[in-house]
C-alpha cells in the first residue's frame, strides 16, 4: 500500500489551484519545453543498470517512466505530497506496462533509510518552497543520496534577460512571489551547496513562454558520512 502523508496548510498544488490537477501534463508539455527538459536532465544525470532513484515531487509520473523506459534495471521510485496526483502517476506507470514505486510524502521528511538513493531527480518543484522548506528538502535530499550518488534539479532559475523576467509574473502570481524568489535570483545552487553538496553546477538555462528553466546537479562527497 502506498504510504500516505497529510497536506500542510501551505501546500501549493502542482499548478497552485486543486481543480487545474486533472490539466497538469498538457499546460506543462505547451508551456515549458517539458520534453525537452526532462531528456536533457536525463542525459544529465548519467543512470547506470541497476541504481536507485527517487523522483522528488513526481507529480503525474512523467518523469519517473521517462527513466524507467530508458534503463529498464534502473528501481525507480516517485514520491510526492499530493495523492491525487499519484492517482495520475499510477495510471500512467500502469499504461505505459512500467514499475515505479509511488510513495505519499512531504519533501521535507522523507520516508527512506539514509543513503538510500544514487540519483535524486527532480523537475519544476522547488519553486512551490519557501526558502525555509527548500532548505529543509535538500538537507533531506542529502541524506537519502549515496555518497558518490548525483541531484539533478530541473527548475525556475535566473531570468536570461528582461523578456524572460517578464514572462516570469503569471507564474509568480499562480505560485507565489516568497517561493519563487529564490529561483529567479538565481540562488537555488548556493542552497544546493549549503545543503551539504559539491560541485554544484549550472548545466544548462532553456527559455519557455514562462520564463527561464535552468538545469542544475550536484553531488554527494564519496566519503561523506550523514550523521
């Protein structure tokens, strides 16, 4: 049975309102370059036979069965804080004749034994965090990846230029504005770093009609040892 955890008050749904759940894959496919993204993060992360990975916030599972289809040995597991968008996912993993395990759960406390994982990936999530929760979130990132294991994060970042920062304000206004200040100042790679990684980088900036998407990893120090 999939483990199931309760909403916090502040939870921001996958598209800031419940009711726009159910339209989440195609606002994201038209919006954000999402295919895009997710090969390049993919390409990024350098999966081998036979790791462990956790999809942080999965959402409808995209992403998790984009993985799965690549490297078929690979154990993937999504985890996200929104039940009904794991009702989603599971279908979705069902109808694409793929196994991930789907787990209920906030980031910010996650179920899994410390270096559980050897990749962490993760797309479009970070953004509903204010700067307290994003901390908390990669200090848990942290402690569920193997040391020698890799983050890759897929999200908001700096504005390339004024047009970008433009197009930025609707998701702001449907996100917030303390969440999403983060990412557009460009910082979500020093709260990687603070967080315990290293070689924190910028791998790649993508314009989309909302603004820029940046693609960041890190990596866990082999011989870190989590208390």
């Amino acid at each position: 049975m999939r483990r199931k955890a309760e909403l916090p008050d502040d939870y921001v749904p996958a598209l800031g309102f419940d009711w726009l759940t159910s339209i989440y894959d195609p606002v994201v496919l038209l919006t954000t370059r999402d295919a895009l993204v997710k090969r390049n993060l993919i390409e990024h992360a350098g999966f081998d036979e036979g790791m462990k990975v956790l999809d942080l916030a999965s959402g409808t599972g995209t992403l998790s069965i984009m993985i799965k289809r690549r490297i078929a040995s690979v154990d993937v597991t999504g985890v996200d804080g929104d039940p009904k968008i794991l009702e989603i996912a599971e279908t979705k993993a069902r109808e694409a004749n793929v196994r991930v395990d789907f787990d209920n759960a906030m980031a910010t406390n996650l179920p899994y034994p410390d270096s559980t994982f050897d990749r962490v990936v993760s797309t479009l999530f970070f953004h509903h965090l204010n700067n307290s929760a994003k901390s908390q979130a990669l200090s848990e990132v942290f402690r569920v990846i193997k040391p020698g294991g890799r983050l890759v994060v897929g999200d908001w970042g700096k504005p390339t230029g004024f047009l970008m920062r433009l197009l930025f304000y609707p998701i702001q206004w449907l996100d917030g504005f303390e969440t999403t200040r983060d990412n557009i100042e460009g910082k979500l790679p020093a709260m990687v770093q603070d967080a315990g990684f290293e070689n924190v980088q910028t791998l790649e900036s993508i314009n989309t009609v909302f603004g820029t998407l940046a693609l960041y990893s890190a990596e866990k120090r082999e011989t870190s040892i989590t208390a």
